[in-house]
C-alpha cells in the first residue's frame, strides 16, 4: 500500500527521505506527488516559465519524465517513463520500478 506525500516536504525536509515505509503492513512505501507549493518553486518571472528539468530526488509520480540517453555513436534517444519507489524502502534508497509510457 502507498501513502501519498507531498514533494514539497521532501524539499523542505531532506531528511524525511529517511523515514520508514509506513507500518501499516507489509509492502507498503510512499508515492511523492507534486503539490501547489512545489509547482510554486519551479516557476519564475512571476510564472511565466516554469522550471521543466527535475534536478534532485525523489522523482515524482504524478508526473511522466522523459529520460535521455545520448551517445557519440548513435543518436539521442528519449524515452517517456515513470518512476514508482519501491515496496519497503525508504526513498533514500533511490530504488524504483521504471514503467515505461506508450499511448497519448
């Protein structure tokens, strides 16, 4: 079971990134969701250009990334994905499932 937190925490509270799946149950973990103050930080000039690029973790899942790979051999490739923490680990631990995106 996921609980929703905020991306905006995360960014205030580094250290929330350490806490503990919920124990709730087993296979339980948090899905970071972009909120109102975050989408705040990642504008500027007034709103008028918003900030594309996710910089730092925690990936949120409420938003589909493109992911890049270049390569001096072969042409760039972008890859449309989201990024889901997963089950029984803290989100320091920087593990996700990739599931790749298709359709419109």
């Amino acid at each position: 079971m996921y609980v929703t937190r905020p991306l905006s925490l995360y960014r205030k509270s580094p250290n929330a990134l350490e806490d503990e799946p919920p124990a709730e149950g087993p296979y339980s973990g948090y899905l970071v969701i972009t909120d109102e103050e975050a989408e705040e930080q990642d504008t500027f000039c007034f709103g008028a250009i918003k900030r594309k690029a996710v910089e730092k973790l925690p990936f949120p899942q409420d938003k589909i990334l493109n992911v890049v790979h270049s390569s001096e051999v072969e042409e760039t490739m972008v890859t449309r994905v989201w990024f889901i923490p997963v089950l029984d680990q803290p989100l320091a631990s920087n593990h996700y499932y990739v599931i790749r995106a298709k359709g419109r």
